[in-house]
C-alpha cells in the first residue's frame, strides 16, 4: 500500500513538468504566431507604401543636372564669350602724362549674352559676368592657356555656389553681400596647418589662415595672384577681381587648359582631391552643354 501510494505520487508529480512544457509550448505558438501576423501586416504595409507626393520646386540658384563622373575623360570644349562693345572714346590712348588702366567697357561681357546664358545654367548672372569678363581678359593677356569660363564657373559652384554659400549673394559691384570665409585651416578637419598670414585683414582670424571670398583663396595665395579687374587694389570678395585672380593661377606655368593633363593638373594645384577635381569637371561640362 506504502509502495503503491509512494508510486502514485511520483507519477502526479512527474507529469508536473510536462505540463508545463506544454504550456510553454502552446505560449510560444501562439506569441510566434502572433509576431508572424504582425511581420504579415508590415510587409503589407511598406509594399502599400508610396513616397509623398506633392509640388516641385524650382532648383536653387546655381544648381544644374551633372553628368556622371565616369563618363567625363576630359574638360569641355572651349566656350565662346560676347564681348560688350567698347567705346570708341575711351579706347583712346591717354596722354603721356595719364595713368592708364583698363577699361571697363572692353573687359566686360555683352549684358545680353551674359543674362543669357545665365538664364540657361542658373548661375547668377553677377557671378556669370566676372567669370565671362576674366576668360575675355586672359584671352587678351594669355591667349596661349585657351581658358574658358566653364572652368571657373564650376569652380565658383563648388567652393561658395557662386558666392551664395555663406547666405548672402553678389551685389551690384560683384562683391558678396555676405563674406564667405572658411574654416580655420589649424591642421584639424582634414586641412593643412597654414598659420595666419594676413594679419585677419581679409578673414578676420589672427591666429590661423582661413579660405575667403567667392573662389576660396587662402590668403597667401591671394597675395600672390589676386587682381583687380578694373585696376586699383583687388578684393577676394569681389567675383571680377576673384574669378580673374583665379585664372591667372590656373593658366600659370604655361598650362593649356584644352589639355585634359594641363587642365587636371591645374585643378589640383587649386585643391589637391580627386573628388574636387570630378565635381569641378562634371559642373564644367553641364555649364557648358546648358549654354550652347
């Protein structure tokens, strides 16, 4: 009897587990079926899924489709500007006694051609000015470098998106409405370690160099190839006197910017990266393909 009973317990309690095996089972078929269901009711869901639709807006100013990289193997061919007309009186040659400096009149391009083709790449037509007044007067002082305002105008998308960059844009005179300077050039971030040498006068830092003005000149190198369009003293803020000091450095060294070695290697003299050199090339082209 002692035994039987004894026999009888044991079998009560191992059917404990058992049950509570089960129990757990049927709880996880029933959370696993749950979790399938809610899978099921996501992936409805996202496969229903559409992005919002709503009105298109215009591009910014200055932005323009690019062609890819890998289809580029080399600059644009070379863009033709519309000189304004000079007149006659001031291209007279001044007495002996008269300092002579250039004449607006033969150094800008035609306004009409200028607003047309600004219309057609969506670069400001302020910005579009000086980079087509800067190709006239280097066709004029250095036929030889064959530079071509596409060039520089994809310089000017990149590194300020043609003096707009800092939130202002280019007055009537061509100079920024709002100063772009860069970041201190202190060895972080990924820049050179360039200590001030300007004294803050164009970037307002005393301790380190910073890039300034449209085309993004370190102040160095503005002391050495920064001009004045019109004469007088020039200012890295101003587009005329920014995109001329800009080709000047670019055709130096005799470089042929119809070649795609001259041309590259002008381009990383100007910013030593591979991808700069892709998206000043890739705006060049679209620059140029949009005003012929």
């Amino acid at each position: 009897m002692g035994r039987r009973r004894a026999t009888g317990t044991g079998r009560r309690r191992s059917r404990g587990p058992v049950i509570a095996v089960c129990l757990a089972l049927s709880l996880c078929l029933l959370v696993t079926g749950g979790v399938f269901f809610l899978v099921g009711r996501v992936s409805d869901a996202l496969n229903d899924w559409s992005p919002p639709s709503g009105p298109t807006t215009e591009p910014q100013a200055g932005t323009i489709e690019t062609p890819p990289h890998d289809q580029l193997t080399g600059p644009p061919d070379r863009s033709e500007v519309t000189a304004a007309e000079t007149d006659p009186e001031a291209s007279e040659d001044p007495g002996a006694d008269e300092q002579h400096t250039p004449q607006p009149s033969a150094l800008r391009a035609d306004g009409d051609w200028v607003e047309q083709v600004a219309e057609a790449t969506t670069i400001p037509s302020r910005a579009m000015e000086g980079y087509a007044s800067a190709q006239l007067v280097m066709a004029e002082q250095q036929p030889s470098c064959q530079l071509s305002w596409p060039t520089l105008a994809g310089i000017g998308m990149v590194e300020s998106r043609h003096g707009t960059y800092a939130g202002g844009e280019l007055g009537p005179d061509g100079t920024t409405t709002v100063d772009v300077i860069g970041i201190p050039l202190d060895g972080t971030n990924n820049t050179q370690a360039i200590p001030d040498t300007d004294g803050g006068e164009y970037d307002g830092d005393t301790q380190w160099d910073r890039a300034i003005g449209p085309m993004q000149f370190i102040p160095g190198t503005w002391a050495r190839w920064g001009v004045s369009l019109e004469g007088g003293d020039s200012d890295p803020h101003n587009i005329d006197d920014a995109a001329l000091s800009a080709a000047r450095y670019l055709c130096a060294e005799g470089r042929d910017l119809t070649d795609a070695a001259d041309w590259e290697s002008a381009i990383l003299e100007y910013n030593r990266s591979r991808e700069y050199v892709n998206d000043v090339l890739a705006y060049a082209h679209a620059y140029a393909d949009a005003s012929a």
